[in-house]
C-alpha cells in the first residue's frame, strides 16, 4: 500500500519524531511504499527509503506551524497514495494520531503566560479544527484517558477512536544485572542503597518540584539516591535543603537510559499530564517497578501494588513520600517481574499490526 505520512519535522531525534521514525521503518519493512509530507530531515530519516516532500517554512513555531498545516491542506489531497496519517497539528488526513494527547486538557496546567501565547492559542484552535470540522476521516490515541479527554472535549463519537498503545522494544529494555552492576559501580553507588529514578525532558510538567518536595522525608527514611536524567535541574533544587543535595544526582540526556533503568531500583514518574509516557513502558520493560501518576494514560497498565504503583495526586508531596517508602519496603522482585510481563506484548510487529488494520478499515470504507 502507498501511505503518506504527514508531519512538520521527519527527524530521527526526540519523542515524537523518534516514534514517527521508527514507525516509518516499520511501514517499510512491512512492504509498504512510503511518502512523507514534512519541513525537516536528517540523515537518518534520509535513509528510510520514504519520497520526501518538502515544505519550506518560516522560523518563527507559531508561523510555522500554521503555514505547514495550509501546506498539508493544500498539497497532501494532491499526493500519490493511498492513505494519508497525520502526526501533528494538522487538520485534513484520512487517519490522526494524537501522540502528545489532549491539548486542551493539558494547557490550564500552564503557567498563565503560556495559555495565552499565541503558539498555545493557535495549537488550541487546530485541535479544535481537527476534531470538529470533519476534515479527517479516523483519529488513533496511544491510550483510553486521552480517547475519554477528547470525547468530552469536543464531542466526537467515541467510534471514531482506535487505541494503538505504543511499541515498546523488550528486547533492547530488559534487565541485566551485569550492567546494573558496572553502573552502579561507575557511579559508585553500593546494592544497599535505593536509588530513585526520575526522566524527564520537562521537568516541570513531570512533576519535579511535588517530587523534590518529597524528598527530605524519603531519604530521611531510607538514606536513597535520587537520580534525575535529563536538562539541568539548577532552578529546581534550590529549595531542597543544602545537607540533601548531594542525595540527588543529575545525569545529562546523553546518558545510556537503558542503563539507568537497570540499575535503578524504583521509577518515580509523577507527571502533571502525559498522553502515554514511554518512559513508563521502558522502564517497566526493564523490570523496574514505579510508583506512576493517574494522569498519564500510561496508568491503564499498572495494577496497584502488582504492576507498581499509581499516584492518585502527583502534586501531593506527603503523598509521594508515603508511597515511595511503601514501595521501598515491600518485595519488589515480584512487581519487577510482573510490569515487565505486563508490556511484553508491545511488541513493534504487534503495534504495525494494528496500525495495518486502521488502514484497511478506513481504505475500504470510502
């Protein structure tokens, strides 16, 4: 089958754009023949073997984004194939995928000179063209808490939704106690004391502050690491007393996050709002038991106290701590090998598959 994807930036690198990668990939070694709409590449997305079209556009984000979608209005009718899947804010394909979730549900958590920015403004009101004016045909979400926020949102049927939960690669994230053993080593860090892991690219909306706030009276308990990967956490600490930061590590985003995983001993994700994070699979893929937020559509695959455990308020500080000390005294082993069990079917081959089966049914009902 021709399948068109439609997207502003065809990189190789960051979320989206890392999953957009490796779902062309898939499409191509599933035999399909690609064709990609989009206003940037690199190298690697070069190399797909997908025809590029491309759009020149303007630097500023906002205008950008508005001239790429008059760009998908206008020239993705015009492509030769067969279907067309939209990945961003666009507004007239055959199939939307909301990676990023519902952005109306998202923005009241900004802060109140971001709601009001023109990007935020304008990103609200291709949402609402995308699901409202019935230029597309079929949207696909990564998990139910987004299909439910856009539902109630903006009032589309919720048989217009299929949930595609997101790939996850089992065989890269498992556990492996020899480099669970090197790093620990590396950072000289002892199998008597817990370390903590936080990702995060955000770390703000990732809940880093209610999480740091938590963190006098978990260490208190248990004398932990904790472990924060991704930007600089400067601004962040600064109200975390002087005697415990040097409790707290910062890795750079450069650092191998398969290799933090294993040699973490609890995942601490207490997001303010995410679609369905990936950390949350990686890290369960690698045996690593979490205590993660009821509002990241990530909680659908944790069982309390099985598959880790769910935070019901991610903003609650006492709350976190108390959680975080209960998974730390309970047997972890267990739950380690449950989350792993529980996303093994995640499987890219599986994931394709169901992305097949979207295309065909939207195909044969035209």
């Amino acid at each position: 089958m021709k399948i068109a994807l439609i997207y502003q930036r065809f990189v190789s690198k960051g979320g989206l754009e890392g999953y957009l990668f490796g779902l062309a990939r898939a499409l191509r070694a599933a035999g399909h023949e690609l064709h990609v709409l989009t206003g940037a590449t690199d190298p690697d997305t070069e190399a797909v073997g997908a025809e590029i079209h491309r759009v020149e556009l303007p630097r500023s984000k906002a205008r950008a984004m508005l001239a790429f979608e008059r760009a998908a209005l206008q020239g993705g009718p015009e492509l030769p194939v067969d279907v067309t899947l939209g990945f961003g804010r666009t507004t007239a394909q055959d199939l939307h995928r909301a990676g990023g979730g519902c952005h109306a549900a998202y923005v009241p958590l900004l802060n109140p000179l971001k709601r009001v920015a023109p990007k935020t403004r304008l990103e609200l009101a291709l949402e609402r063209d995308l699901y409202t004016a019935g230029r597309t045909r079929h949207f696909v979400v990564n998990s139910t808490l987004v299909r439910d926020q856009l539902v109630d949102h903006y009032g589309v049927p919720a048989d217009r939704f299929t949930v595609i939960h997101t790939a996850v690669d089992s065989g890269l994230f498992k556990p492996d106690p020899a480099d669970r053993a090197t790093f620990r080593g590396r950072v000289g860090i002892g199998d008597d004391t817990p370390a903590l892991l936080f990702v995060s690219r955000s770390h703000r909306r990732k809940g880093l502050p209610a999480l740091l706030a938590a963190w006098p009276e978990i260490h208190r308990g248990t004398g932990a690491q904790l472990w924060v990967a991704g930007p600089d956490i400067g601004r962040f600490i600064k109200p975390v007393p002087a005697e415990l930061r040097t409790s707290i590590r910062h890795f750079p985003e450069d650092t191998p996050i398969v290799s933090l995983y294993r040699a973490a001993d609890l995942f601490l994700h207490p997001t303010l709002y995410d679609a369905c994070a990936n950390t949350v699979l990686q890290s369960m893929a690698c045996g690593l038991p979490g205590l993660i937020s009821s509002a990241d559509g990530a909680r659908q695959f944790l069982t309390h106290g099985e598959t880790g455990w769910l935070i019901d308020d991610p903003t609650d500080a006492a709350g976190i701590a108390a959680l975080a000390l209960e998974a730390l005294e309970a047997d972890r082993a267990p739950v380690a090998a449950a989350a792993r069990e529980r996303v093994l079917p995640l499987t890219w081959e599986a994931h394709v598959g169901c992305w097949q089966n979207a295309i065909g049914k939207v195909v044969e009902s035209r």
